[in-house]
C-alpha cells in the first residue's frame, strides 16, 4: 500500500485473490508470443541487462483483477533495464553530486493542505507500522503512519538511518524524485508494458516473474508477507523488510526483483480502464495517458512489495497493476529505469 503525504491512503496494491485459472484468451487469436532473439546494440551499460523485445499476452487473465484485463497482445522495441531497483547507495550518489532534495524531506505546501494545521506542515513520509493485534474491520489506515522526519536518508524516522543498506532499494521517493534521479543517469523510467515484459523474462503467461509456483522447489523466489497480514510477518522467506537487491534469483533476463521487495514506479498514468480500451489487435509500445476522470490523477507502478500478502494483495502476480499518488512516497516503493 502507498498512503498520501496527507494521510489519506491512494491505494497502490488493492485487496485481491491469487490466479484461479489459466489466462483467458481471446477466442480464435492467431497472436504468438515471441522474444526477439536479437544481439544487444553494444556494451552493456554499468549494471543494465538488455531486453530484447518481442510480443507478449499482457494482463492478468485467470486473476480477480479488473484493472488488470482483458489479457491483450503487445509488443515491444528492445531497451536496456537496470538489473536491479535503485539503490540507496546509488541515490547517495546522486544526491551528492546534485544537491537535490527529495519530497519527503520538504515542507508540504499549505497550499496543497489549506485544512492542516501549520504545526503539523513537516517534512516526513508515510512508514509502515503494524498494529499490536488484529480486530474486526481493519483498515489501511490502521498499518501506515505518518511520520516527521521519514525519508530516504531515515527509512523509519529520524531516529534510524541506512546503516548495513547501502544495498537496500531506495524508498520513500515520490514520482518527481525518480524522475530527477532518471535525468541525471541519462535514463528514464518503464511504462508499464515494458516493464511486465522485461518481468515476465521471456515465460508465456505465467503468474510470476519466476514461473507458477509460489515457492519453487520449497523456497521463497521473492521478499513478500508471510504470516497474519497485517499484525506479522513472520519473515520466512528471510526479510521482514526491504532485503538487499539480488537476495532471490533473477528471472530469465538476468533481472533481479521484479516481483516482491518494492513498488517501483512507471511512467504511464494509472488508468484502471486502459486495458479495456485496447483492441485485439497487436499494442506496440503501448503507454497510458493522464486520466481524463475527476479526482487526482495517480501514476502506475509495479511490481508488489514485502508487504504484498495472499491475505490482502497479491500484487507480486506478474501481470497485475498498482497506483500510487505521484507526489508522495512510502516505505515499500521505490524504482528502477531504462534506457535505449
């Protein structure tokens, strides 16, 4: 989940239920999946892996995600994609040599909250905190807080720092950070069609980024919730948290943490109807468009998180979506780009 810099939760990974079936197909389609089998333009550039392109059933079929289909043909161009999400480490650097200054450790703009008292305008970012037991009629609002002082530099608050996490993805980035971060690299962030192909590592229709098997010959292939969502986790796969890039196995690109550990942020808008708009004909290098609806318009992002529970969201499913409100940043969502 991804909560406001207000505190109003602008849900990133909705309730759902894991795949029940086999992907539904259009009736009668002649589209064949395929990835290119094409040699990278040239060196590989420092810690990027080549995604050679191709054409893919893009969606969710079988999943009770409507935002997620219908399961449509697509194709894509070859980019090259960051092997891993960002890391601390890497924004450090950034930060560095830019002076830049995230969102989280801004003060919010009285304009943007006319009904927040001026005391209570911080900076901060919104932590995940679980309750002490579970009660009926739980909501968002009670497993996130928003607390002063969290950011990127203080994953938890002003008391913690990234001691033992320069390895770690960088979180608590809201939209206009990554994009910051993206100009600075000479890159830019996925859409949301190039990242689930890049995900998907060459399998057809699978539920994972690793195939259909949750844990794969007994172990856990990616950092999400076990246990009682929200109260504990009880960390079976080796985190409670954020885990170090590159902890479980990379899928068939060479790309680690597609699935699992952080949200991370793509360039198209949110749109829960996109899919629907699309015809049977082949997608190439789809991307979404600003909503037209009323409301705050929200980026897609994907990916799932360590938050991510078969109890609650099941949103490390490989062809599944999330939203987050663009301004705003959290414990769980951080991100990675690409290049040509």
């Amino acid at each position: 989940m991804v909560m406001t810099r207000s505190g109003i939760l602008l849900a990133a990974c909705l309730a759902a239920h894991a795949c029940r079936s086999a992907p539904a197909i259009p009736a009668g389609s002649a589209f064949v999946p395929e990835v290119r089998i094409a040699k990278a333009p040239g060196p590989a550039p420092e810690g990027m892996v080549w995604v050679p392109g191709g054409r893919f059933w893009m969606g969710c079929g079988g999943c009770n995600l409507p935002d997620a289909l219908p399961v449509h043909p697509v194709e894509v161009d070859g980019f090259w994609m960051d092997r891993t999400p960002v890391t601390n480490g890497q924004f450090a650097r950034f930060v560095e040599a830019t002076g830049y200054v995230t969102v989280a450790e801004r003060r919010p703009d009285p304009r943007d909250f006319p009904d927040t008292p001026a005391k209570d305008l911080v900076p901060g970012s919104v932590v995940f905190s679980p309750p002490a037991r579970a009660f009926a009629g739980m909501r968002y609002v009670d497993w996130w807080r928003w607390v002063p002082g969290a950011s990127w530099r203080h994953p938890e608050g002003p008391t913690s720092d990234l001691g033992g996490r320069a390895d770690h993805p960088v979180i608590h980035v809201a939209f206009e950070d990554a994009v910051a971060y993206a100009r600075w690299a000479g890159k830019q962030l996925p859409t949301e069609a190039q990242y689930e192909f890049a995900a998907r590592g060459g399998l057809d229709r699978r539920r994972y980024a690793w195939g259909d098997s949750l844990t794969p010959g007994g172990r856990w292939a990616a950092n999400i919730f076990q246990g009682t969502f929200p109260v504990r986790n009880t960390a079976l796969d080796g985190f409670g948290a954020t885990s170090p890039v590159g902890a479980f196995p990379a899928n068939g690109f060479g790309l680690l943490d597609m699935g699992g550990n952080v949200w991370q942020w793509t360039a198209d808008w949110y749109d829960p109807e996109a899919y629907a708009r699309r015809s049977a004909v082949v997608s190439r290098n789809p991307a979404t468009p600003r909503p037209t609806q009323n409301g705050r318009p929200e980026r897609a992002i994907r990916g799932g998180s360590f938050l991510c529970s078969d109890q609650y969201c099941t949103r490390y499913l490989v062809g599944s979506r999330g939203r987050g409100e663009p301004s705003t940043g959290a414990s769980n969502l951080g991100f990675r780009l690409i290049r040509y």
